[in-house]
C-alpha cells in the first residue's frame, strides 16, 4: 500500500469507531454496555479475544517507542481507547514518516 492509501484507510477507521461509539453511548454508557458483555460467555470471550488483539498490537507499539512514559501512555490508550488509539498512533507514525519509505512504518526508526 502507498502511504497516502494508508492515511485514508486509518483515517476512515478513526471516523468510523468514532462514530459508532458516539452512536452506541446514545443508547447507554459503556459500564451498561459491559453488564451485557459478561451476562454472555460469548461476550467474555469476545471481550477476550479484544484485549488479547490489542495487547498484540501494543507489544509492536512498545517496540516502537523508546521511551518507558510513551509505552505506558500508550498501553493506557490501548486498553481505554481500542481502535482508536491505534489508528491515531498509525496516523501519528504515518506523518512522522512523511516521504519515507513504507517499510520505516514497522520498524524502530527512533533513536
């Protein structure tokens, strides 16, 4: 993918959790939306499932970042803001990145 395809795509991810979660918290907060999740084993797993995919994810943003109060900042954004911290964390790295080349995205590029 080009960089610009990317900045679109993450940028279209942000706007979509945005706007769903803004839709979802018209019905009920999420502490109520959590009483229902764990009501279910199917909402424990997918629960579960979520946390373990972040924490996946965040392992790669702990990588990338070289400082201990920036990966914590981050794992606190992760747990609290899903998808939402990610995309603004990739939209973050993508403009740190500029003209570079694509592959610099994954990898420690910090010093």
């Amino acid at each position: 993918m080009k960089h610009g395809s990317l900045v679109i795509f993450f940028s279209l991810i942000l706007i979509s959790i945005i706007a769903v979660t803004s839709y979802a918290s018209l019905e009920q907060n999420v502490m109520q939306g959590f009483e229902y999740l764990f009501a279910s084993r199917w909402g424990i797993a997918t629960l579960f499932d979520t946390y373990f995919g972040f924490l996946t994810i965040y392992i790669w943003i702990a990588y990338k970042e070289v400082t201990w109060s920036k990966r914590l900042l981050w794992l606190v954004l992760v747990l609290t803001m899903g998808s939402i911290a990610f995309s603004i964390y990739i939209l973050n790295q993508l403009r740190l990145l500029k003209d570079g080349p694509i592959e610099n995205l994954l990898v420690r590029t910090q010093k």
